[in-house]
C-alpha cells in the first residue's frame, strides 16, 4: 500500500452491513471524465447516470450506463464550474419535472462568501446523443444559480450534496477531516429560488467513525472526510461516502426526516477507490453505486442483501 493512502477496514465485511460485497460493474473509459466526482441516477432516463468532473474543467456533464458507456455529453447552459463537487436528482419548480443539481461547493481554503448550485432540468438521452463515443456536446435547457451562504460570515468546504427526493429540500454536507473540528449538515428548504442568496440552515453535526490511514506497516486513525452522499428515491436512507469506505443512515418508520441525522451509521464497502468521490443509490433503492476520481475509474455495485432488506 503507499505511502500516506487511507484504507477501508481489512478482512471480512462489518458485522452491521445489510450489503453484499461490491461487485466492480464497469470501467468508464471516456478520455473526457478524469476526476469523476459526483454520480446520480436519473429519474428521466431508466438505467442511466449523471456524473461530471472536479475543479479544472468546463460546466459539463455526462450520462453514462451501466456498462460504463458514455450515453451523452452536455454543456450546462448559463453555469460555471469553479469547484463541482456532487450532483444530485430531485423535484423542482415545475411538478413532474426531474432536475439536475450540481454543487459548485468546494472550498478547499474556506474563503467563499457563498457557494453555488446549479438546477437544470434533466435532459432525455435520444438516439441523436446516445451515439457511438457519447456523441458530440449538447446543450441543456438554462440552468438556474442557487446562491448559497452559511451565515455569520462562515465558510466551509464541502463536497456533498443531497436533494430530498419529496421535498425538494437541499443539504450541503461539510468535508472535515482535520478541515473542520466535526461533520455539519446544513439545509436550504424549498422552493428553492435564483437569486438572492439563500442562508443554510445548521441542522445536525454528525459523529462518523474514523477511518485509518496507513503508513508503510502501522496505521493511524483519522477523522472521516464526507466527500459524497444521496438520498435514497423512497426517503429513508441516506450514503455517505468517504475515501476509505461508506456509511449509511436509515430512518425510523414514521419519523420526519430530519431524525436521520441523529441515527447510528452503518458501514458500507464501496470497492477499491483510488480517489473515492462519487456515490448514489440505485434509483429502486436496493443498490449503491459507488465510483473514483481518475482515468479509466472503476463503477461499483453494492447490492442490499436480500435476507436483510427490509422494504425497498
């Protein structure tokens, strides 16, 4: 192992894991998706992804299947990619509608006065942009720039964005990991409105285990970095991902969501991930797909076992 890496937990899975092992899926070759750094599955588009680069590229994004193929490549109209970090699927202003949310929320020196995401109706995947090589770039429908501040003059850098999947309701949640003292999840209730910026709200500080960082033959525990995390379609559990491994919240029958910060996390293997930065559900809820930064980067599945799956 190199020098410095972070690793997940060695030999057999955790005793509290409700999933299977991670099963390597696809390889997405695109010579155009080199830091993978937020994967969503598509509401518009069945069996389909959305996912995008990091810092350092254009407003892009790109629908890939299952077998890693590029499906399209679209320009998001009217948007700027500063810092993307995540991407998500979810309700809208016009019901019915699916949309896109990409979070230009990277700060990596905490000097933004706010960060930005952006809304886009979810484009359809047609045979004109589903061609061999994921076709030529296309444009989106204009996207909408959801300003955001964390108050008081704060600033802090985050890499996941989760929608909720009914409300509408987005949460920022914050890297940590040495970064700042604990992991906050922060809120901005819908409808969400272009324009002026909108002040998160403080909902939860969460308490993750450590993951453990190797050097050479001993090992040193170090607080989790969240660097992705969705909501499942049905609204009851929540992944987290970090470099090393995932985590899982689920809610309890009958409570608001909001009680799923204060549930006991679930560790989850994501597969082996250089850079791992990316990270969603299935969209029927009973897998996770878990992805890296990197060219040539891997696509994992982690299916839900079935002997302990308690309702989709």
């Amino acid at each position: 192992m190199a020098f410095g890496t972070v690793a997940a937990p060695s030999g057999q899975r955790p005793a509290d894991s409700r999933y299977a092992d991670p099963v390597l899926l696809a390889v997405i070759s695109d010579p155009r998706i080199t830091e993978s750094s937020g994967l969503a599955a598509s509401w518009r588009n069945a069996g389909q992804l959305w996912t995008h680069n990091d810092s350092g590229d254009g407003p892009f994004v790109f629908a890939i299947d299952r077998s890693g193929r590029t499906r399209g490549a679209w320009r998001v109209q009217g948007a700027r990619a500063r810092d993307w970090e995540d991407v998500a699927v979810g309700p809208g202003p016009v019901p019915g509608r699916s949309y896109l949310y990409l979070a230009d929320i990277g700060d990596n020196e905490r000097t933004r006065p706010e960060v930005v995401v952006y809304r886009v109706p979810e484009p359809a995947i047609t045979g004109e942009s589903s061609g061999p090589g994921g076709a030529a770039l296309r444009l989106t429908e204009p996207a909408e720039a959801i300003r955001l501040r964390y108050g008081a003059g704060m600033s802090y850098n985050a890499e996941a964005l989760l929608v909720h999947p009914a409300s509408g309701d987005l949460h920022v949640i914050t890297k940590s990991a040495g970064q700042e003292p604990e992991t906050v999840v922060f809120r901005a209730p819908a409808p969400l409105k272009a324009g002026s910026p909108i002040v998160l709200q403080r909902v939860a500080a969460l308490q993750l285990p450590n993951v453990r960082r190797q050097y050479w033959l001993f090992s040193l525990p170090i607080a989790a970095a969240v660097t992705a995390g969705d909501i499942a379609r049905d609204g009851r559990r929540v992944i987290l991902a970090t470099y090393a491994q995932g985590f899982e919240l689920v809610l309890p029958d009958g409570a608001p969501f909001d009680e799923i910060w204060r549930q006991p996390p679930t560790t989850v293997e994501l597969g082996s991930r250089d850079i791992g930065e990316s990270v969603c559900y299935r969209l029927d809820g009973l897998a996770i797909l878990a992805g890296s930064e990197g060219r040539n980067s891997p696509l994992y599945e982690i299916v839900r076992e079935a002997s302990l799956t308690d309702r989709p």
